[in-house]
C-alpha cells in the first residue's frame, strides 16, 4: 500500500499531486514554471554570450593575420 501524498508532503514544486489543482496550487506551479524557464534561458544567454565572445577573438586574430 502506497502512502497518500499530500502537499506538504510532496518535495518536487513539478510533481503534480492527484486531487483538485486550486487556484493556490496552480498559481504556486505557474511560479515554479516561471522560474524554471527564467534559469534555463539565463544559462543558456549566458553560454551563448561566452561563444560569441570566442568567435569575436577568433575574427579579430584573423584580421590582425592578414587573412
């Protein structure tokens, strides 16, 4: 037999509980969701930010090489 979750409970703010979604529960995961995106797109201009700045150095030594 399997315990009951509840939402104290429940450690992972994506796990979707089984039960009515409120208003509370479904403004708390569209916050959680949010966030998630917010640090993915960050890390990902970030990383996107770091390689143009290697293809900047990379255009600049050709330049200076004559090429």
């Amino acid at each position: 037999m399997t315990p009951l979750v509840t939402p104290s409970s429940s450690k992972d703010p994506l796990e979707l509980l089984q039960g009515p979604i409120t208003r509370a529960r479904a403004k708390q995961f569209k916050e959680t969701i949010s966030a998630l995106i917010n640090q993915v797109w960050g890390a990902t201009t970030y990383m996107n930010s770091l390689n143009e700045g290697v293809l900047m150095v990379q255009l600049f030594q050709a330049s200076l090489c004559g090429v």
